[in-house]
C-alpha cells in the first residue's frame, strides 16, 4: 500500500546548491508549468533564510512522477539548527547529500550525514556545480566514500549511487562521459529506485510522532509527522500520548497532505505519507498520537543540549519605544513562549532580574536568527554576549569543545594559528590545498566567540571557518576575545561631523554625522586597550563658513555598520547589542558612567 511513497531528506552545506536542486525537481515535477518562472530558492520561504542562503527550519514539499509521490524534506544546513535535522531523519527512508565538486564535504555536512547514517537511512551522492572552474568531481567522490568510512556507514550506505550535474544548469547524469545532459530526470529514477517505501504498518490502529509543529490562522496548531501504522480522516478521535504518561482525547478536524509549494486537503492520511494534522491545540513536538487510549508512544530521538546562553531583556535605554511596538517585558515573555513551541532545541527561562530572561541553545547564530526575526515583528530587545553552559562530571567543572575547520590563504596562516592559540585552541591537522591552508583545530566554544569577526580582518575576508560540537572537557583559562577597549558616549543628542573627526584618531568608529546616540552607547572600537569616554555630539563654535563643516563631513571615514551576528559577537559580558527593527547599537549594561565605576569597584 505504500509502494508508491518515498520520503527523501536533502543534505548540503551553505552554498552547495541544496535549495536550487529542490526547485529543479519542483518544475520536473510538474509543480510549475514550464513557462511558469519559479520564485529562485521556492522553500526558503522565511526572508531571513532567503537572505542568508541557508535553511533555518525543515520545509516539506512534494513532487508527483507518474504514479509515484516523492516527499522532500530541506533540511537544516546549519549544525545550530540540529534540533531540526534530528527530527526530519525520523520521517525519511532516504537522503540526498549534495556536495559542492570544488569545495568537496563541509563540516555541517557531516554533522547531517552521521544523524543520518547512525538512523540506517540510505544515501545517494549527488556531485553539484561540475560545471564550475577547477571542478574535481572524481576527486570530492573520493571524499566523500573516506568520509563514509569514517562515519561508520553500513556496506549497503557505502555502495550509494553517484550522481554529477548542475541543479543551476538543470541537469544530472551517471555517468560524466555523458552527452545527454537535459534534465533531472536520472536523479528521480534513482531516488525511486534507491529508496525503499517506508517501513510502515498499514493494517495496524493509527500512530503518528509529531516531529514538527506548524501554525494557521484559521485551523490553529498543526501537528506534523510521518504515519507509522494505520490511517487518519477528518472527524476520527484520536489520543494525543503525553511525555508524562498523562493522555488527552480530541478530534481531528483537518488532515492536511504536501503538494506543490504547500498543502492541500487530504480526504485520508495514509501509512508512510508525511502529514499535519489540525485540532490538537497543546501538542507538542516528540508526542505521539494515536487511535487508541492504551498504545505505546513512539520513541523520540534525543536532542542534543544547548551550548551557549544569551540573556535578553526589555530595552530600558532613553530611545525606547521609537523605533518598536513590542517592547513590554510582558511582550518578551510572551514571544521567547512562542518560539519554545515550535523550536525544540531553544530553552527559556526567567532570570533573578526583571525584566531579563536567559535563552540557551546550539550556537549563537541560533539565537541571532530569532533576535533577527523579533526584530521584523516590531520587537526592541537588549541581548548580552554568549556564554558558554558548564556543568558538572565526577566533581570536576567541563565546558563545551569543538573542531573548528578552517582554510585560508597559506601565508597568513602564522597570524591565525597565533590568534586561536590565544584564545586556547590546539591545531589538530595542518596541510596544504593549492595556495590555501587548511586547518583542524580543538577549540573551546568560549574560543569561538567573536572569532569569525577576527578571522576575516586577519585574512582580508578569505577565510572560510566551520564547527562542529566534540565533547565536554575541564575548563581551561580565561580567554579575552578582545584586545580593545571602546569609545562610550558620555552625552545624549546628535552625533556631529566636527566631534566625529576627533574621535577618528582615538579608534574606529560605529556612528557617523547625523546618528541619535545616548550616554553609555558605545560609538566606536578604542585603539588601545580599555575604555574611553567621549563626547561625539560637540558642536563646532558658529562661523560664518558654513563649508567647513561640509568638508569635514566628507573626509570621514565610513563607519562600521554590524550585522546581528557579528555585534553579539564583538561585544564583552558588560555590554548589551540593542536590536530595534531598524537599528543595532552597542552599549553599556550600565548607561551612567558614575553608577558603572561603582559597580566595578563593587566587583
């Protein structure tokens, strides 16, 4: 009964053509007419995923060929958004790992790859972009059959099929010396032959594992998941199987199925399809419904703990409220509640200050995307630098570590190996690739943060870093990320053109003429150590050469505007990044300068 099912998973890192391979079996399949233009990258619907270039939450879709329904997962790229990865790889039989035939596997690629293998899912290698400079798709096969090896792949995992192509070009083939380079076509014939129906129980009473929660306006939450026995229609009465034993009755109102770029109503679903269903309004993701009272829950696979913690807290700076609607701590509260719902490998809780909550998981990153989204939903938020969660094994304190991959140009190699030593990091492997270096190094996650922003000024942006989580182990020494003090803002008022040239001796700055800024904003990077007091809104005495100030005003330098990121990153744990929907300032915790030297003197 469910022959005519297969359920894939897509695997890539950043970059590797993922997104556009998935819109390229969309228009084979028929989802588009041909005539038709497909919106470019049609599953990174949300806008920060479309901006970023990489998927931050698993979408589904599915492709009809012939009598056959192949349902797509776009799976995470990003090891921060692993909660994602580990619950798609309990829906699928089969995945897609897509690798660039320049760049060869990534380090998030890997991290997906083992989730999948370690769940006895079948791959099939798809070699992208051959028709890039320098391609070698002989060479990245190679690759990618060590990496297998490496990860412990089954001999049926390791024979996987091979496919090379463009997914930008639309087209694929099994063999390079082909000619017939058209379509996708020998992609869908493999998949359909390589991946096996899912292993389900059509005649047994109905069960399904919420893997994922999606949200409607008009039916309310939708429970996602993969039918594991039986079938489901609008009306039946289900249980919905707690985590703690407890069971709740309620009515399935809506049974929904994946079709084209959405879905669509389904009259049945059916064992092996991948379905939502509406009318269980507290469902959470890992529970399980079911026909009967008395079934057993499905297992659930164990999500890797948050690494990192950020505090977030109501804006309480003079600008408040001017550039937001939502800046209530009620309003805060009631958001990070929501995000919990629906993203599992997010934890929340409330701090022993008003107003401050702490919100802890994978990476940083994770938690930027959600402060990047708060912010295009009329959110003002304060948010501290990471820090990293330590706990406690036979009495001894341990930390997170991880392996960091790097490759940059060979000679400024000296520079960065020197940078990650201070910051406690143990080169592991060291070879050369071309003119690159290429590096593996163990380094606490304490180590990592702000790293990214020192590796692209010590290698001009050319350097290209990855991590994966390793283990726990004892914590090491202090680090301090960095070296500058900052130039605060003593004044509130209007930066000036007249201030800002002064100050452009003193370091490099945020601000520029014109910008609203407050006592205790940090307008700009010290160029020694420790922190300056300046006034960046004095105002040149009144003359009647009016041109002065012009020319002033183009000699500045432009100032460094941050990404999200990058400013969570740079700051230090006295300091807060102010996110409004259009602005990023830098500040101190603390705004009054007087009320800071106490507190330190305090210590």
């Amino acid at each position: 009964m469910t022959e005519h099912i297969r359920n894939i998973a897509i695997i890539a890192h950043v970059d590797h053509g993922k997104t556009t391979l998935v819109d390229e079996l969309l228009k084979a399949g028929g989802v588009v007419e041909a005539h038709q233009k497909l919106e470019e990258r049609a599953m990174d619907s949300m806008d920060l995923e479309r901006e970023k270039g990489i998927t931050i939450k698993s979408k589904n879709t599915a492709v009809k060929w012939g009598d056959k329904t192949i349902n797509i997962v776009d799976t995470p790229g990003h090891a921060d958004f692993g909660g994602e990865v580990e619950r798609v790889m309990r829906m699928v039989d089969g995945v897609l790992l897509v690798v660039d035939a320049f760049e060869g596997p990534q380090a998030q690629t890997r991290f997906v790859l083992r989730k999948a293998l370690a769940e006895g899912i079948l791959p099939i290698l798809v070699i992208n972009k051959i028709d890039r400079e320098a391609a070698d798709p002989l060479g990245v096969q190679d690759r990618v059959l060590e990496l297998l090896i490496e990860l412990g792949a089954t001999e049926d995992q390791f024979e996987a099929p091979v496919l090379y192509g463009s997914a930008k070009e639309g087209y694929f083939v099994t063999d390079l010396k082909s000619d017939d380079r058209s379509s996708v076509e020998p992609l869908i014939e493999v998949i359909l032959k390589r991946v096996p129906p899912p292993k389900v129980d059509s005649g047994a009473p109905f069960r399904m594992l919420v893997s994922n929660i999606d949200w409607d306006d008009y039916v309310g939450r939708i429970s996602l998941g993969r039918v594991e026995s039986g079938k489901v229609a609008k009306g039946d009465v289900l249980w919905l199987l707690r985590e703690d034993g407890s069971r709740v009755r309620s009515k399935v109102t809506k049974v929904f199925e994946y079709a084209k770029l959405g879905t669509q109503d389904a009259a049945v679903g059916e064992a092996g399809n991948i379905i939502g269903l509406a009318g269980f309004e507290d469902v959470d993701i890992g529970e399980t419904l079911a026909a009967n009272e008395g079934a057993e829950p499905l297992p659930f696979v164990a999500i890797d703990p948050p690494t990192v913690q950020m505090q977030f807290a109501v804006n309480d700076g003079p600008f408040a409220g001017r550039d937001g609607r939502n800046v209530t701590s009620r309003a805060l509260w009631d958001r990070l509640q929501r995000e919990i719902k629906t993203n599992v490998s997010i934890e929340v809780n409330e701090s022993d200050q008003a107003g401050v909550f702490n919100v802890a998981a994978r990476g940083a990153m994770q938690i930027a995307v959600l402060v990047e989204t708060m912010r295009r939903e009329d959110y003002e938020v304060l948010v501290s630098r990471p820090t990293v969660i330590t706990h406690q094994e036979n009495g001894v304190e341990v930390e997170p570590f991880e392996t960091l991959y790097l490759e940059l140009p060979g000679d400024m190699t000296g520079g960065v190996i020197q940078t990650l030593a201070n910051r406690k990091g143990v080169v592991e492997v060291m070879e050369p690739r071309g003119s690159m270096s290429y590096l593996e190094v163990i380094i606490p996650t304490r180590g990592l943060i702000g790293f990214e922003f020192e590796l692209m000024n010590l290698t001009s942006g050319h350097g290209v870093m990855s991590h994966l989580f390793k283990e726990y182990r004892p914590v090491v020494g202090k680090i301090r990320a960095r070296e500058q003090g900052c130039l605060v803002s003593m004044s509130t008022g209007t930066a000036m053109a007249y201030s800002l040239e002064g100050l452009e001796e003193r370091g490099r700055l945020f601000v520029g003429p014109s910008d609203e800024v407050y006592e205790g904003q940090i307008v700009g990077e010290n160029s020694r150590s420790g922190d300056l007091p300046v006034n960046p809104t004095k105002a040149k005495n009144l003359t009647n050469h009016r041109s002065a100030t012009k020319s002033i005003d183009e000699g500045l330098r432009p100032p460094i505007k941050m990404s999200l990121e990058r400013a969570i990153e740079y700051i230090e744990p006295d300091e807060f990044v102010e996110a409004t929907p259009n602005l990023i300032r830098l500040r101190k915790r603390i705004l009054c300068p007087h009320e800071r030297k106490r507190s330190e003197k305090n210590g």
